[in-house]
C-alpha cells in the first residue's frame, strides 16, 4: 500500500525555520517525481516545489524561491521541505505528493504549519 | 503568472449528469497539458481521480470521465450521488519554472 507521511509541522514565528518530513512507503521511492503543494485552510492547492528522483535538480515557485529547499534522501525514503525566513502568508497545510509521466496519483495527509507571532 | 480557471461552484442532481471545466489564460487546453483532477473533501487530503486529460486511476469510480471540451479541459460527473458533493480542482503541466498550476477549484453541491 503507498503511504506518503508528513511529519514537523507546528507553529513556529515570522522568520523563523522549520523542516518538513514525507516519509514514503509502499513503492520505489526512486523512481519517482516527488513535490509539495500547500493549501490554506479554505482556500485552493498550490504548487510549492519538486525534485526529480535522483535529487540532482529541483525547482520552486516565486513565492518561495531563496527561503525553501526541497531535498529528497532516496536511502530512507524520504522528502523534506527545508522553510526559512517563515512569513504569515506560508501559513499552510503542506502536503507531499507524487508524480509519474504527468500522473499524479498519491497524496499524504498533510501537515499544518502556522506562522504567527 | 499563468491563470487556470474553473467555475466557483455548480450544483447537480442526484441522478444526474453534471460538467466541470477548466481553462488556461495562456490558450486553448491541450493533451499537451496533461490535465490531471481531484476531489476534496472537508478535512481530507485531495485524491486523485484522472490524469493524461482522460485516463482513470484504478480506483476512480466508472462515473468519472475526463476529456477536452472545446478549449478546456472537463470533467464529467455522471448517475450523480450524494458523495461525489466536494470541491474539484485540475492540475495543468506547463514545464519549466511554474510546471504545475492548479485551478481554483469548483465547489460542487448535489441537491
């Protein structure tokens, strides 16, 4: 059965960091497109960032580009979301999804992260 | 900044047949742009239902169809039930800098 998990949200204040953890099970996590999407609560999905699957190219939106850094550690299966210099507009629920010849096909349950002072 | 459009909300009939579209700013939608759809539930992670425009995942219930209409692609709901009631959003692949855009989602209501 694939599982994705996320895992490391919380609250945390205005330029703060904190790291997001997807762990992976079920599937070849390798093989696989992997990329983070956020939602805040009420409001539509939006794309985040992606990593191919060796890890050796990743690429996010504007909104985030030079605050977060998308890895991925193949070995243990598992994506993270590093976010720094945290602003109240990344307040989110962040999901990790997966990604095949334009099928994204699973979702994790998502981690709620909450900027606030 | 590329723009994917959907209605804000439908309402449906259960029984009966409703559809849901999704539009680029940049153009007419393609297969080229692999839509993909997803239904949300309250409190629940979205689940995938198609990709490719037309192709189902292998629990997508039969009633569910992707396809392109014109210059969007769709989504049809058919023998509607009242759990399909939930919000829909598209997925369009443009590649590049901003490879994934979703569209703002339709609230759908069965009644």
């Amino acid at each position: 059965e694939v599982q994705l998990v996320e895992s490391g949200g919380g609250l945390v204040q205005p330029g703060g960091s904190l790291r997001l953890t997807c762990a992976a099970s079920g599937f070849t996590f390798s093989d696989y497109w992997m990329h983070w999407v956020r939602q805040v609560p009420g409001k539509g999905l939006v794309w985040v960032s992606r990593v191919n699957p060796d890890g050796s190219y990743t690429n996010c939106a504007d909104s985030v580009k030079g605050r977060f850094i998308i890895s991925r550690d193949n070995a243990k299966n598992t994506l993270y979301l590093q976010m720094n210099s945290l602003r109240a507009e990344d307040t989110a629920v962040y999901y990790c999804v997966r990604d095949l010849n334009w099928a994204v096909s699973y979702w994790g349950q998502g981690t709620l992260m909450t900027v606030s002072s | 900044q590329t723009v994917v459009t959907q209605e804000p909300s439908l309402t449906a009939s259960p029984g009966g047949t409703v559809t849901l579209t999704c539009a680029s700013s940049t153009g007419a939608v393609t297969s080229s742009l692999h839509a993909n759809w997803f239904q949300q539930k309250p409190g629940q992670a979205p689940r995938a239902l198609i990709f490719d425009t037309t192709k189902k995942h292998s629990w997508t219930p039969a009633r569910f169809s992707g396809s392109l209409l014109g210059v969007k692609a769709a989504l049809t709901l058919s023998r509607v039930q009242p759990e399909d009631e939930a919000d829909y959003y598209c997925l369009l692949h443009y590649g590049g800098a901003q490879p994934w855009v979703f569209g703002g989602g339709t609230k759908l209501t069965v009644l």
